[in-house]
C-alpha cells in the first residue's frame, strides 16, 4: 500500500510543479510582449517628435517610403488637413500616424 501513496504522491507532485513552470513561462511571455509593445510605442513617440527637428530632404524621403502604403498616406494626410494642421506640425502628426 505505501508503494501506491507515494506513486501518487509523486504524480500529483509533478503535476503540481509542472502546472507551475507552464504558468511561469507563460507570465514571461506576456511580460516579453508587453516590453516590446512598450518599446514600440515609445519609438514612435519618440518618432513623432524628432520629426519637428527633421529637414525638408529627411521628410521628402520619408514622404517617398510612406506614400507607397497610399490608402494609409491618405487617411493619415486626410486627419492632418480635417485638424487644419500645417507645416511641422503636420509632419509629426502624419509621423506618428504612418508608424501607428
């Protein structure tokens, strides 16, 4: 009989420390891609500000890449011209909006 108890002693120890281990690996997941949104979100904040500083070369070429994306570009551009936005301004806008 004391086989039996501690077979399922055993069994149900495994089970117990494996049910662990998944659950730890799944929180270091979810934690892993909580970080890398986080870290998105902030470089295309961080995008959208430094756009301000850009030259009129750097957002000609930016221009260039995102206007291939053209439904994208142009509800960006449509959102920037309904807020009645210009200038740098505009750019940062469209910015974030392009990397969004």
């Amino acid at each position: 009989m004391p086989i039996i108890k501690l077979s399922l002693i055993s069994a149900v120890l495994a089970m117990v420390l494996a049910n662990g281990i998944a659950t730890a690996q799944t929180t270091s997941a979810t934690d892993d891609m909580r970080a890398a949104t986080s870290k998105a979100s902030d470089a295309a904040s961080k995008a959208a500000d430094d756009v301000s500083k850009w030259s009129r070369k750097q957002w000609d070429a930016a221009k260039a890449k995102w206007s291939q994306e053209q439904a994208k570009w142009d509800a960006c551009n449509k959102k920037a011209a309904d807020q009645k936005l210009t200038g740098r301004k505009s750019w940062s806008f469209i910015a974030s909006c392009m990397t969004s």
